[in-house]
C-alpha cells in the first residue's frame, strides 16, 4: 500500500504557497505534518507544529470541530471555521479519513468571497431601502386622490407635482446605478483629450450656477495657477464628476453661502476642486464618505432634498470616486463640521 503521507503528490501539495493550507493530523487530531500555508498561518515553523493538537496551534473551535466529527464518523466531512489573528480570515474546511488512521485537513480561504457577498447583500438592502421611500409616497399620494379625499383641484394639482417629484427620484436613482454599474465594470471607455482645466472649471460653474442661483448661492471660479498644464481626461466623464461635487457643495451649503471652483497642478497630476462654506463632514464619517451609499444623516439629506436640489442616495461620491479611478486619478476631502468642505478629484496631467 502507498504510504499516503509520504507519497510525492502529497509532498507537492505540502510545500505549495499561495493555495490551500493543507495539514495532517493523527486520530487524537494532533498535527504530523503540515503544508507551508499552514506554517505561515499558525506563524510556526513546521518543527514548532508537529505534535501540536490542532486546537493549540491555531486557536478554532470550529476547525477542531469539523476535524473532530470526520475522526469520530470516519467520513468526509466538510465545514466552516475562523482562523488567522483574531479570527479574522474565513475558510471552508474539508476533512479525509485515511484508512492508515487520522486525517488530512485541506483549508480554502474564503475571506474575500464572504467579503463580496456581505458587500452585494449590504447593496440589495440600500438598494431596497432607497427605492421603497419614494415608492411609498407615490403610493400614498396615489391612493389619497383615487379614493376622492382631495376635492380641491389646488391640492390635487400639488399632489400630482410631488408624485411627479419621486418619479424623478427614482429615476435619477436608476440612472445614478446604471452609471456606477458602467464604470464599475470598465464597460465605459473613456474618450481622453487634452483638456485645459479653466475651461472645465468654466463649464461646471456655468451649468452648476443655475441650481446655485435657486438658493441665492454664489458660484466663483478660481483664478487658475500658473503653471497648471493640461489635464488628460474624458470631457464627459471629468465634468459629471465635478458637477456632482458642486452639486454637493450648493446642496450642503447655506443660503447666500459662496462656492467655489478651481483646477492646480499637483505633481503629475491636475487637481479639480471644490469649496464651500456649508454644514461639513463630522470627521468620524470622512473614510467612508465616498463609498456607494454611504450618507452622513438620512434626515440632514432628506430635508435638503425636500428643496427639489435633487438625489440623495448616497452615490454621487461614490460615482466621483469611480471616474477618478477610471482616469488613474484619485478624490479627497477635507472637511470641517459647521465651517464647510474641500472635495477634489486628480486626473493625470496631459504630456507637454
Ligand atoms: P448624496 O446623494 O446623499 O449627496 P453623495 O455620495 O454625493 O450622496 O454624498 C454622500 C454624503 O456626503 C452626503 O449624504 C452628505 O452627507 C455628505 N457630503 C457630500 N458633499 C458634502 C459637502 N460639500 N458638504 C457636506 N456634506 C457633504
């Protein structure tokens, strides 16, 4: 008979890196041999492990179990455990009887996998959560004209324009989402030109002045620096980005509060920013500020909203963020609650 814990394959498998963590242990689950993996992960040395029992060198109840029940059932027997500092690396375990005695343990890491599907799960909810808010006001606004309560066709007209009002919610919402989706998944191809960075900080302050306007909000354009050369962007997606921070900027500022726009260089790079004056970012939601649906205060966002400035699903950053990546560039904030905020994106710079 092979002796299955010296054979060459099992040797091949002990000593690969970067692929499964593979251990035998005896019938009492004390460790005989262990793959390079599990070294690394147990931060001992192979001669430190054997004779160890697998509880001692990595600390897993679950692992201990899962390896417990294969020996006692003499079956196959497949499972979950925490492993690594504190717990923090997920795998799924799988545990072979050997028909000499003990087992040999073959661990997969799963992190990043368990990581993708809390991200997606998180999605659907914000998703969910997102939607059903406007859907419920047309729904009760809907319900409230159809069923006769409003007899005066000033009201009913009013209600109208709010239904009108969530639709179009709903539908930035949707578009906001196609958008990240695109270029997300690098489907949009970006279109770069050499762009001079005060005609793109002419053209956002243009179309952003109306909205400004509503809000007695005065937009000024920064004098350009010197020095700042070309930047190498897509038009489009360059000034969506820019737009979406000074949309940022009107919505959280207060009224008659001054913004402004303006491009530097900064190294290799053209630095678009945008200041304001308005209600600030508390320091403790500054890392997060720019992930998909992330907001600092659903009733801080829904009441500026409530001022037709429109879309707060928490994406626009996150939007921001994306084309800046696209671009191999980069955002940033700084910000102070109650004295206002500095949001930027870096686009590279056009070659001279
Ligand atoms: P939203 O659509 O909610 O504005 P964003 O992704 O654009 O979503 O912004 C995320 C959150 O960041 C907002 O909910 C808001 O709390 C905060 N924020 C963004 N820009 C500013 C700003 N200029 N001043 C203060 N808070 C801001």
């Amino acid at each position: 008979m092979i002796d299955r814990t010296s054979s060459a394959p099992l040797e091949a498998l002990l000593a690969r890196r970067g692929g499964d963590l593979i251990l035998l242990v005896d019938e009492s689950l004390r460790i005989v041999r262990a793959g390079a993996e599990a070294e690394i992960l147990a931060e001992r040395g192979a001669s430190s492990l054997v004779g160890m029992s697998l509880i001692a060198a990595f600390g897993s109840a679950s692992l201990d179990a899962v390896a417990r029940q294969a020996a006692t059932s003499g079956e196959d027997t497949s499972g979950a455990a925490d492993l690594g500092h504190l717990g923090t690396r997920q795998f799924s375990v799988d545990a072979v009887p050997l028909h000499g005695g003990g087992l040999v343990l073959s661990l997969h890491d799963v992190t990043a996998l368990r990581r993708m599907e809390r991200v997606r799960r998180d999605f659907v909810a914000n998703l969910g959560h997102e939607l059903r808010t406007p859907l419920t006001s047309i729904k009760l606004l809907a319900e409230t004209l159809t069923s006769g309560a409003v007899d005066d066709p000033a009201t009913s007209r009013d209600f109208v324009t709010q239904i009108e009002r969530e639709a179009d919610h709903l539908a930035q919402l949707v578009d906001e989402l196609l958008d990240l989706s695109m270029i997300e998944s690098g489907e949009t191809k970006l279109s770069l030109e050499a762009l001079d960075p005060d005609e793109v900080v002419a053209a956002c302050a243009v179309r952003i002045g109306v909205v400004a306007e509503r809000r007695e909000i005065h937009v000024r354009r920064l004098p350009p620096s010197s020095s700042a050369g070309q930047a190498l962007a897509d038009p489009i997606r360059l000034g969506q980005a820019l737009l979406n921070l000074a949309h940022n900027a009107v919505k959280y500022s207060h009224h008659g509060g001054e913004v402004r726009i303006g491009a530097d260089e900064i190294g290799d790079r053209v630095r678009f920013s945008v200041s304001d004056d308005g209600i600030g970012v508390p320091e403790a939601h500054q890392p997060r500020i720019f992930e998909r649906f992330y907001k600092v205060d659903r009733s801080r966002a829904r009441e500026r909203d409530a001022q037709e400035i429109g879309g707060s699903a928490g994406l626009g950053l996150a939007i921001v963020r994306h084309i800046a990546e696209a671009h191999g560039g980069a955002v940033g904030m700084r910000s102070e609650e109650g004295v206002g905020s500095t949001f930027w994106i870096e686009v590279p710079r056009a070659p001279d």
